[in-house]
C-alpha cells in the first residue's frame, strides 16, 4: 500500500499516530484486506477502504510452475507492467524475486528485461507491495533484488522497501540486492548502507571486451572501477561479495575463461554463483559438462563457486526471464 497516503489519510482524520503501524502490522502479517484489522474500528476500515487502496498495484496475470514457483505481473496505477517472483525451495526456503523498475534501460543482450521498453523507477511502495502479494500466500524469507531493472539507479527507493522488508519475514541478512556495475549507486551502497544486506554484481566475462559486447554499461563503468568499490565494500563489512555469471554457450563458458574470471577476482573477496543460461532468445545456454568444466577450471584458482539451481523456467520466470509479454527465440551468433 501507499504508506505515504495512508499516514497522510489518517493525520488528517485526526487519528492517533499508532494507527499507521497497526494496518502495516496487519499488512506485513499477510492480511488480505482492511476488513481483516480486527483492532481498527469499523468506520475506519471502512474510510481506508475507500481512501487508500490496500495495494499500489494490480495483478494482470499468474502462474506456477511444476517446481512451484509462482510469477505474477502487475501493472502500477499508471499502467507500467511489473513482474516478481516466489520460489519455493525443498529445505523450507521462500525466496522473491522483487523488481526495482518497470522495464530496464542499460540493455544487457542476454537478458529479457532490457529488451523491453523501459517504464521508470517504482516506489518503494510499489517494491513492498510485491512482497506483501507472496506474502498473503505463504509466510517468506529471502530476497533478492534480481527482477526487472537495476537497483542501484533507484537506491533510495529500494533501501526503503528494503528497511522494511524484516516487518514481512525477511532479514536484512537474507536480502540480497545487485547491480550490473551502476557506479555511482555502487558507491553510495558502499559508503551508506548501515545494516548487513548483502550484494551481488553481475559480472558474465572476465574482461572488459567481452563484458562491453554483452552489457553496455561496461563501457561506461569497466570491470577495474566496480571491482574496487566491491572489494572496498567487502574491507568495510568483512561480507564477501556475490558474482552472477550466467553461462552463455560459446560466449563465457571456456574454461580459460573460468581462469581468467578466478585471477581477476581472487579468493578473498568474492563468491561465483554459475547460473544456467534460461532461455531469453539470442543466446545458447551452455550445456551441463560444459558449466562443469568451467565449474572446476575456476575452483583450480581456488575461488568458491556454485551452480545455481534453476527455478521457474516453464514459465519463464528464471534468471534473466522477467518481461511483460512472452518472448520469441531467435538465434545470433555469439559475439567475436
């Protein structure tokens, strides 16, 4: 919900000011509407009801994968497509995937979002109101800030969302929030952030001429300068910092590059997760002997790694996956 109009709405009812944290309480509790907020009374509900819509956004389309993985797209009230993502995990876990911007303007090739027309930023209210969605599913404790857009160029507004998310189940421990490289948020998440969330850059070459061919920003802000403001963040925080490398057949998956990525980053600072390619239209996905190759060229170089597990791709709701209208494959050569 708009947080800004409700505590607006009740100031000017002249109600007292624990009122706003008794409907966030009830909302952040997975309560389904004002009608649940069995404390506030009746007339009230009824005012809020009609003054403030329980959520900044609507659901246009749902579905679940075989894996249970739930993706919804919502529209905000002026009409922009937004997409998240609930992942069920086998040991307990319920992760989101929470979207920063409708659409997203730096255009990595491989990713699906940035094909898509670039809206603008949400609010955080529109960030919260994702999480309070799966919330009023099943009770959540992860996220990432791995949806559409790119949170470091709205990061006022996705630390908001994010000081709030423990009020929802998820700890500033288990909130993870990643950049392609935008510099000048990179360095105020370095410089401001006051509570342990974690970050994640997503890095896919371990050069800057192929990361420039295959993520745009590169030419603006090369590998030299955002790896030393997330090495400086690892020296300020003693967290390391977690790489997303998506595994691009013929592109990044040589394991000469797996060397070249481990001497580039070192063993200190950072951790690999090697995420399987889902299929977004101009690239192949390496294949699985493929991404272990590289999986063992890299711990040679002694740096941690994973291979991530893929959730949601039947619904293209993977990694790389989020846009407002489904994708149509075609095939383009790999860059030289």
């Amino acid at each position: 919900m708009d947080l800004t109009l409700l505590q607006r709405t009740l100031r000017e009812r002249g109600e007292p000011a624990y009122r706003v944290g008794q409907v966030w309480d009830w909302a952040a509790g997975g309560a389904d509407g004002y009608d649940a907020m069995s404390n506030l009374p009746g007339a009230l509900r009824e005012e809020l009801a009609a003054a403030v819509p329980f959520s900044t956004l609507t659901v246009e389309t749902q579905r679940e994968s075989k894996d249970g993985t739930v993706k919804t797209l919502f529209k905000t009230a002026d009409g922009h497509p937004v997409e998240a993502v609930l992942m069920r995990y086998r040991d307990g876990r319920r992760s989101l995937c929470l979207s920063s911007q409708s659409g997203c303007p730096l255009t990595c090739t491989f990713c699906a979002t940035g094909q898509m027309a670039f809206g603008r930023n949400l609010t955080a209210s529109e960030i919260l109101d994702q999480a309070l969605h799966f919330r009023r599913m099943t009770p959540v404790d992860h996220a990432v800030f791995m949806g559409m857009g790119e949170p470091m160029l709205n990061f006022d507004e996705v630390l908001a969302a994010a000081r709030k998310l423990p009020d929802v189940g998820i700890t500033h421990r288990r909130t993870t929030i990643s950049t392609v490289g935008w510099l000048p948020g990179l360095k105020r998440f370095v410089d401001e952030i006051d509570v342990p969330i974690r970050l994640a850059l997503s890095l896919h070459a371990p050069d800057d001429t192929l990361r420039s061919k295959i993520m745009p920003v590169n030419e603006k802000y090369p590998l030299r300068d955002i790896l030393a403001e997330c090495r400086r963040h690892v020296d300020r925080t003693n967290r390391r910092v977690y790489i997303e490398y998506v595994m691009l057949a013929g592109v990044n998956d040589a394991p000469e590059q797996a060397t070249a990525l481990g001497k580039l980053l070192g063993r200190d600072h950072f951790k690999v997760n090697l995420i399987p390619y889902n299929p977004t239209g101009i690239y192949d996905g390496s294949s699985r002997d493929r991404i272990a190759a590289f999986k063992l060229a890299l711990d040679r170089t002694r740096v941690p790694s994973t291979v991530r597990l893929t959730r949601g791709r039947d619904i293209e709701a993977a990694c790389g996956q989020l846009a407002s209208a489904p994708k149509v494959r075609t095939r383009a050569a790999a860059p030289a």
